[in-house]
C-alpha cells in the first residue's frame, strides 16, 4: 500500500514531529504523538498540505473543507505530496490511529520514495471548500502534521 505525507514544506526527508492541536481543541488520547504521519489517502494528504494557518475540518465522507481562515487559503501555493511504501516500513513502527491516519514512531525520519508538487487550488478537484468557524471540540482529522 502507497502511503501518503502532505506538506507546505519541500522536504528530502520527512521527519517526527511533535502533533499539536490548537489551544480550546481537544483531541482523543493517543493522537497527539511525536511521529511521522502519514495516510493511505492522497486526498487528504493533499489537504492537509493545502490548510492554511489556523483550524479546519475536514469531512472526509461529505468532501468538504471548512477553514477558519479562508482568506488566507491560497489555490496558487505550491505544495508536496510524499510517497511511502508501507512494505518498506518495519511493522512494529506503524501504528493505526485511525482510518486516515497512520504514525510511524521510533523512527527519526523516513526518505519518501516520490515527491510530487501541487498547487493548493487542486484540493477543489476534491474537497468543496468553506469558511469555517472554530469549534470547541475537534475531530483529529482537523489537526496539521507537516
């Protein structure tokens, strides 16, 4: 299975960071980890490199993206899709934190097998994008790894 990393940031190799949500957000324990994230989806990998500054949620099922920050949401940014073969990840490194989310840990960094760059306003092609407001509570979906 192709896994898939989705940054604003051109990278040679992807590396763990520390996972944050932002300050009123709460989010299930367990998924705040200092790893690597990755997807089985390009799309959602695609838009969380596209968010920008700012919380979001993404309904995956519904297609849709609300950002708090519309205005700043800029189609023409460039943005970088990372490609993984899970085969080549040690099993007891990749742990499932749900079905859009995998996290490799114990692993300071990982070396993509393909980069891709895209512009940010290819997420339309998937996603119907809206303003949103920020909530209280936050589906993990809505955290950014990068």
């Amino acid at each position: 299975m192709t896994l898939y990393h989705g940054s604003q940031h051109n990278f040679s190799a992807v590396r763990k960071s520390q996972a944050q949500a932002g300050e009123g957000i709460k989010v299930p324990d367990g998924e705040l980890l200092e790893a690597i994230y990755l997807t089985p989806s390009y799309e959602f990998a695609l838009a969380i490199a596209a968010m920008p500054d700012g919380a979001a949620n993404i309904d995956y099922e519904a297609k849709t993206i609300e950002f708090e920050n519309l205005d700043s949401f800029d189609p023409e940014q460039e943005v970088y899709i990372y490609e993984f073969d899970e085969s080549k990840i040690l099993p007891e490194n990749l742990r499932k934190v749900d079905e859009l989310q995998y996290a490799v840990v114990g692993m300071d960094e990982l070396v993509p097998d393909h980069q891709s760059v895209h512009k940010a306003g290819e997420l339309k092609q998937y996603f119907e994008i809206k303003e949103g407001k920020r909530e209280k509570e936050v589906p993990h979906s809505e955290m950014r790894f990068c």
